[in-house]
C-alpha cells in the first residue's frame, strides 16, 4: 500500500515557483527574450556548457548575467525556435537554496539561401536555485546536451 507524503504550503509555493521559473525560461528562449532570460539568473551566477554530455570537460563556461547575453542573443539567429520543457525534478529543498534537474527538447529553425533547417536538441539541465528577495532565481546551471539532429526542411 502506498504512503501518502504531505508537504507544507510553504514547501508547496516553492516547488511551483521553481516549476513556472524553469517554465518562464523556456518560454524566454521562445521569443529570443535575451534580457528576459537573463533576469532569471542572479548576478554572480555560474552557467556551464557541455555540448557532448559525456565528455566531462565544459564546452563553454561563463560566470555573471552579462557574460550570458551573448548566448541569449545567439537565439536571434533563428528564424523561429521552441523549447519543450519535460519533467523537471527537485533533489533538495531548503529555505533558500534548491537544487534540481529539467528536461528540454528544443527545435530551432534557420533560413540560409530560402533553405530551411530543422535542429532539434535534446537538453539536459542540473540546476540550483537560490531565493533573493522572495524570488527563485538560477544560480548555477549545467547544460547537458545529449544528442543533436539537423536536417533540411522542404
């Protein structure tokens, strides 16, 4: 027989303000929002990036908002992109600190010489949050990126 486990109402805002964090995100991405996205990391915050998941050294690897907006602003290069966020996962829950791991697919098209692109990525994020005046916000993340697929478009 399975056990019931209840959570406080506390325990239960912060789990979902961490869900529609990692969601606004996602959706961030969607519309090339690059100051959007990065008001969703604290200042000092730590983003690394593994292209090939099992190689354990970083591809790229960056350490305050600023140096973020680059990487955001590549997103304009699209013609159009969505990200599907899967099932996001808490490991650990204080007060004010949080650590978890998300799922991602993510489709961008591009358009070279009225040739359209189709990648499609499979994205893994570990991530930990900290709670800065009443708001979840990303410390660090550490992308993962499993698999990519590039194909024309007719």
């Amino acid at each position: 027989m399975s056990q019931r486990v209840t959570i406080s109402p506390n325990e239960a805002a912060d789990r979902l303000a961490i869900r529609e964090l990692i969601e606004a995100y996602a959706h961030c991405a969607d519309r090339h929002d690059a100051e959007g996205q990065m008001s969703l990391f604290t200042t000092d915050t730590h983003f690394v990036v593994y292209m090939n998941a099992k190689n354990p050294k970083p591809s790229q690897e960056l350490h305050s908002r600023e140096a973020l907006a680059p990487v955001f602003a590549d997103l304009n290069k699209y013609d159009a992109t969505t990200h599907f966020v899967g099932q996001s996962t808490i490991f650990t829950l204080t007060a004010d600190r949080v650590t978890g791991e998300a799922y991602c697919l993510a489709h961008h098209v591009t358009v070279n010489n009225e040739k359209r692109r189709l990648m499609v990525a499979s994205l893994r994020y570990l991530d930990t949050f900290v709670k800065i005046d009443g708001a979840w916000l990303f410390a660090e993340r550490l992308l993962y990126v499993d698999w990519v697929d590039e194909r024309a478009l007719s």
